[in-house]
C-alpha cells in the first residue's frame, strides 16, 4: 500500500503504480466532488458520484452521506454497461465523501466534508473541504470477498496511530464505514452500497387532476370524496 495519502476535492490522490493496478483490474472510481449552479432554483449545489467496487484483492469504492453520517437520497441511479463503475449521482448543499482503497485486508480510508461557504465578494461561493476521518493500513482479519461475506457491511476496519494506538472511530460514520468496507469487497459490483434509491415524485392520475380542473369554482376546489350535506 502507498504510504502517503492526501485528500482534496479530487478524493485520495494515489501513485500511478495504483491507478494502473485499478485499471487493469476494471475498477473505476469518480471521488471528484464539483460545484454545480441551478439556473432555475438560482443557487449553487454539490456533485458526487458514488462509484467503485472490487476485483479479487483489490477494491476501491467512494460514497456520499448527509452531514449527520445518514444516506442521502440519489438524484437517480446510473445502469452501467460494466462493472465496478458508476452506480449513482447525488446532489446536496454538502456532502460527506467516503472513500476507501482495499489491498487484500489492509484498508485506507479517507471521509471529508464538502459544503459551500460563502462569499461577500463574489457571487459563486467556496468549495469547504475538511477531513473528518483518515486512517491507514488498517486491519480486518477476515475474507470479507469470500468466505467471510456474510460478514461484510457490519465490521469496519482498525486504524492505529502512529505509536501503536487504536484510532476511535466518530459514532456517527459508522454506518457509512461499514457501507465502504462490503462496497470494496464486492467483486464485480453493479449497485450502490449506501446512497439511497431516488425518491420518485408523486403523481396525481389524469382523470383527478380532470375532476380538480371542473370543479374550481370562485377560486376553491370542490372534493368530490366528501359527505354531501342535507339541504
């Protein structure tokens, strides 16, 4: 494993001896987190795809949570042709990007904070990134692509610091941790691993939105459902 990581926008930046392992093995992975404008709603967003999976003993695998750690809805899945790419897109005010690189059961991990910040001088706001978790060649002593799979998505890996220390681990990423740790041991993954499914829109049949138009009387709709009233 490298034995430096740093993490930006961009997501990790790996050696190009690891990128060219992940390509051979048929893994890719969009960590980028971008701002995007709303010319409708008229405000700044977010990006982030949650994308990656795993081929034998390697797996890399980046997803998004809300602030607090929990799921966020996709804007919509993404059915790719191949494995181990995309699987969703997700918009938001600010993201937590989960990104973690396996190597047979060593681990790095990265989870960072993205958000808009403000700006009085100019009218496009600030990327904010900030590093909420970094861990490195952490630990599972189990096989959690194979023999041990039924174990994947409720162990995480254990990081130590520097002078030999466990690195506790914050209560509310746990969830996401554990999402990351069976996304990177899924071989050949084609779906997302903790990112939401899109929340559909709900839709009125034709023949009520009919009804409603009909009965529009001195601006009030009528409801056909009600109980009529006695003269």
């Amino acid at each position: 494993m490298p034995k430096k990581f740093h993490a930006t926008a961009n997501g990790m930046s790996l050696p190009i001896e690891a990128l060219r392992v992940l390509r051979e093995r048929g893994i890719y992975v969009r960590p980028h987190v971008t701002l995007e404008h709303q010319s409708l709603a008229h405000r700044y967003v977010l990006h982030g795809v949650e994308s990656g999976g795993a081929a034998g003993d390697v797996g890399h695998y980046v997803t998004f949570a809300a602030e607090d750690g929990t799921p966020l809805p996709c804007l919509h899945p993404v059915d790719s042709i191949a494995v181990n790419g995309v699987h969703a897109v997700v918009i938001a005010p600010a993201l937590v990007r989960v990104e973690m690189l396996r190597k047979s059961r060593t681990y790095e991990l990265r989870i960072t904070l993205h958000r808009l910040r403000p700006e009085t001088t100019e009218r496009r706001p600030a990327l904010e990134t900030r590093v909420l978790f970094r861990g490195s060649y952490g630990r599972v002593e189990l096989d959690l692509a194979a023999k041990d799979k039924a174990l994947a998505g409720s162990v995480t890996p254990t990081f130590y610091s520097a002078s030999g220390e466990v690195i506790d681990i914050p209560e509310y990423l746990l969830a996401a941790m554990r999402a990351a740790t069976k996304a990177v041991n899924c071989c050949g993954c084609s779906h997302s691993h903790y990112v939401e499914a899109a929340q559909q829109p709900t839709r009125q049949a034709p023949h009520a939105l009919k009804l409603a138009r009909e009965s529009a009387i001195g601006g009030e709709l009528v409801d056909h459902n009600a109980e009529p009233v006695a003269s």
